[in-house]
C-alpha cells in the first residue's frame, strides 16, 4: 500500500525581486557545461522545486475553498466562470479540475520535459513542460523538428510559475487526461496515477515507466503530503 510521506518544508517566501535574482544566477549555472549531472540536478531542485510547490499550494487553495462552498449562493457566479474554464458541468467535474496531483509527478514530468531545465525551451521561453501553442498570436518559440511540412511551436511564458500554472490547467481541461483526473479522486499515489498520462509523450506507455524510474531514484515521492 502506498503511504504519503510529509513533503519536505517549503522555503520562505521572499521579496520578488530576491526570486528574480536568485533565477537569474541559477539560470546562469546551467549554461555551464563543466557541471556535472549531480550538479545540474541540485541546481534543477534549487529553481524549479519550490516554485511547483507554490503553484500546487495556489491550486490546492482554489480547490479547497471551492469543495467547502459549493452549495454558497456567494460563490455561484465564480463557480459557473470556473466550470465554463474548466469545460465541465457537474461540480463533481469541477473538483476532479480544481484538485492538483501529486508534485512528485510534476516535478519529474519537468525534468524529462525540459532536459532538468537545460532544453532550449526552458532556457528561452520557460517552458517547462514541453506544451505546445496552437495559437499564432500567442507568444511562443518554434521547434527545431517539424511534421513533415508543419513547423512546431511551443508556449513561451513569462516566468517559471506561469508555465506550471498553464501545465495544471492542461491537465484540468484536456479530454486526454480524463481518466487522470477521475483517478486522483480517489489516490494520491504517483505510481498509479502516471499510468494515466500516457497520452501527455508519444512514447506512450513508456512514459510512465520513465516518470516512475525518475521519481524512484531522486526520491521526489518525499515532496509528496
């Protein structure tokens, strides 16, 4: 049986602008190709890993005050702007939305999506997580690879914590992770839940093998409530 285990203490909340800096000089370090793999990682751990853990916290808030009000006539308006978000109608929809998953599972999807934050997409456009843009007025970066003739974008963010946020939302509101969000309903265990995200790589099943092994021997589980 899967046990939670408590999730290391998130770190202080510091002024902006010692967050902007503190990124920039991180930022730096990956451009140094003399640091080892171990290196990269802690480095990896030092700027994405606390701010996943403030996003999931921001969405564990939002589902949290939802779940508690949902029959208050206060919240009715905010409640119908979220399901026509969402693209959901019933409020049992609405909190399989609304609840994040597990930070283990993004903490390791952002580690193989970006490379452990040293892919093009990261350094140039924050994308953490590999998420395409369908959207040309959007701001966004072309890929190198194309579909044959069809060139390949992906979103470019204004800070780290709007591609997570934008990476959750994905989660919430894609018919491809439909099964994900009804599963977390009902288990926090990263183990089983990555089995559901096979839609999210086109290496399929092989992807949540690839999640688990990356999870397992980094041991993120530990961030996991």
């Amino acid at each position: 049986m899967y046990i939670q285990k408590n999730r290391p203490t998130v770190l202080k909340k510091i002024k902006k602008s010692e967050i902007a800096e503190k990124i920039k000089k991180e930022r730096k370090k990956f451009t140094d190709k003399t640091v080892s793999v171990e290196q990269k990682k802690k480095q990896f751990n030092t700027l994405i890993i606390p701010a996943i853990n403030s996003v999931h916290d921001e969405f564990q808030d939002q589902y949290e005050e939802i779940a508690q009000n949902l029959e208050n006539s206060e919240y009715k308006e905010k409640i119908l702007e979220l399901k026509k978000y969402y693209k959901v109608e019933s409020n049992e929809e609405l909190l399989m939305a609304l609840k994040p998953h597990p930070v283990s599972i993004s903490i390791a999807q952002a580690a193989m999506e970006s490379a452990w934050a040293k892919s093009r997409f990261f350094v140039e456009a924050n994308n953490l997580y590999g998420i395409w843009s369908f959207n040309k007025n959007e701001p966004r970066i072309a890929a190198v690879q194309q579909r044959g003739s069809t060139t390949i974008w992906l979103k470019k963010y204004s800070d780290i914590k709007d591609s997570i946020r934008d990476y959750y939302k994905t989660l919430a509101r894609s018919y491809a992770y439909k099964e994900f969000r009804e599963l977390k309903m009902h288990t926090n265990d990263p183990y089983m839940l990555i089995e559901k995200l096979d839609n999210y790589s086109e290496i399929g099943e092989k992807y949540a093998e690839n999640l688990s092994e990356i999870i397992r021997y980094n041991k993120f589980y530990l961030y996991d409530r």
